[in-house]
C-alpha cells in the first residue's frame, strides 16, 4: 500500500499528470450536470449519438490535415445535437430513432472516409484509440487544458445561471410554455453545452464511452435520491471521485484510461442501488 502511495505522489510530480487530472474532473464535473437533464428527457443516448458524429466530424478533420481539430468537430457536433433535439420532437421521427440514424451513418461515413483517404499506416490503430480512448489524454498541453478549463467555466456557469429554467424545461416543457419560458432556447442551450461536453470527452474515454461518463452518475444519484437537486449535486461528485480515482487507478496499474472511469462508474452504480434497496 505505501509503495502504491509513494507511486503516486512520484506520478504527480510529472506536469502531465496533473494536466489529466484536472481534464478529466472537470468534463467529468460537466457531464455529470447535464446526465440528470438528459435522462429525465429521455435522450439518455444523445450522448452515444453525438459521440459517432464527432467521431465522424474528426475523421474528416484528419483527412484535410487540420492542425486543430476542434474547428470542425465542435461546429459539427453543435449542429447534429441541435438537430437531435429538434427531429425529437417530430411525430414522424421519434427522438431514438434520430439519434440511432444520425449515430449509425456518422460512425460509418467516419470509417469509410479514414480508409478511403488513409493518411496513416495504421487505421486500426487510429480508430480504435478514438473508439475506446487513448493515451493522449497523457499527453494534453498546456494550451489544451487552458481551454478546457475555459469552456468547463462556461458550461458549469450556464447550468447554474439559468437552473431554474432547464429544470422546468426538463420535468414539464408544455407549462414551462405556457408561463412564458422559452423553452425552445433552453433546449438550444442544453444541446450546445452537451455538444462541447463531448467533444471534450473524447480524449478522455473515447467515443462509444461517452455516453457512460454522462448516464451512470446521474443513474447512481438516482437511486438514492429523489429531488432534481440532490440528485444534480451527488451526481457531480460521484462522476468527479470515479474519474478521479479511475485515472489514478490507470495510471498505476497501466489499464485504458476510459475503460477503468468507466469501470469506476458501474462500481458506483452498484453501490448506490444496494443503499437505495436497504433504503426504502
């Protein structure tokens, strides 16, 4: 136990390391608001979805050789959640199967596109670490961590400056109407930040994981709590301790990083629902 400690402490001392861990706390943090939101409206898989387009958004990046990405992944990314949301609401097309065609097409255009205009020896390799998360979550720097710190900023202070509005959106969008909200903005706005959450999330736990950093907390929160703000805040901080010691559990014993959050996440899950059972 004291050389795991000693291990650690050594790990910290690397600038790197703590670049990681202050990424992935706060998209954990940032996720974890919005997952509550998101299951209650029934687009639990929004996440999944827009992960495969940004996926699909980052393959295209690749090909033209951009030296920033996030200039055409997020744009897309904001466009697609906007989309999501709005063809959710048609009788035609339900919101579930919106998200599964526009999720299914972006992962195999994405696909398509990398092997027809391979830029790299190894396109197995490439997809795989952006399916399941790599180590460049290791390798951030500085100007990246700035900018996630930026936008997390952002995100954190929209959902808390406009709470009581998502929160009314969220449980009743029909009376939020009819009291004069807009309702139609509010969703814009919860689509946007979930779009940018993505987007960050990818180099954290890669794409098809995304949707576990933004369900699983919000789930566990769930099953002991009951009002939309304990479930909000305990969400936050169970999200924040499983990537926190999920990194730091993949750091020492050399897993994925994104598979062991994940990992955490379930473990936390399962917890949670063995209190809630003892509970009631």
């Amino acid at each position: 136990m004291n050389q795991i400690i000693s291990d650690l402490l050594n790990y910290l001392t690397y600038p790197f390391v703590r670049y990681a861990l202050i990424v992935g706390v706060l998209i954990s943090l940032c996720s974890s608001l919005l997952g509550v939101t998101l299951v209650l409206k029934r687009f639990s898989f929004i996440g999944d979805g827009l992960s495969h387009v940004a996926f699909g958004a980052l393959s295209i990046a690749t090909i033209l050789h951009l030296t920033d990405t996030m200039i055409l992944v997020l744009p897309i990314t904001v466009l697609c959640a906007i989309i999501l949301l709005q063809t959710g609401q048609n009788a035609k097309i339900r919101g579930d199967a919106a998200i599964a065609m526009i999720s299914v097409g972006a992962l195999a255009i994405g696909y398509l596109l990398m092997n027809i205009f391979s830029a790299s020896a190894n396109i197995s390799g490439d997809v795989c670490s952006t399916l399941f998360g790599s180590t460049s979550i290791l390798t951030l720097k500085k100007e990246e961590v700035v900018l996630c710190i930026v936008l997390s900023v952002v995100v954190v202070s929209a959902f808390i400056f406009f709470y009581n509005k998502i929160f009314s959106v969220t449980f009743d969008e029909n009376f939020a109407r009819a009291v004069g909200t807009k309702a139609k903005a509010f969703n814009l706005l919860i689509a946007t930040i979930i779009a940018v959450i993505i987007v960050l999330a990818m180099n954290l736990v890669g794409s098809l994981l995304i949707s576990a950093l933004v369900i699983f907390p919000a789930l566990s929160a769930m099953r002991v709590f009951k009002s939309f703000k304990s479930v909000t805040i305990c969400s936050a901080v169970l999200s924040v301790l499983s990537a926190l010691f999920g990194m730091l559990l993949s750091i020492v014993a050399g897993t994925p990083v994104g598979s062991t959050i994940v990992a955490m996440d379930i473990l936390m899950f399962i917890i949670f629902s063995i209190i809630g059972k003892q509970k009631r």
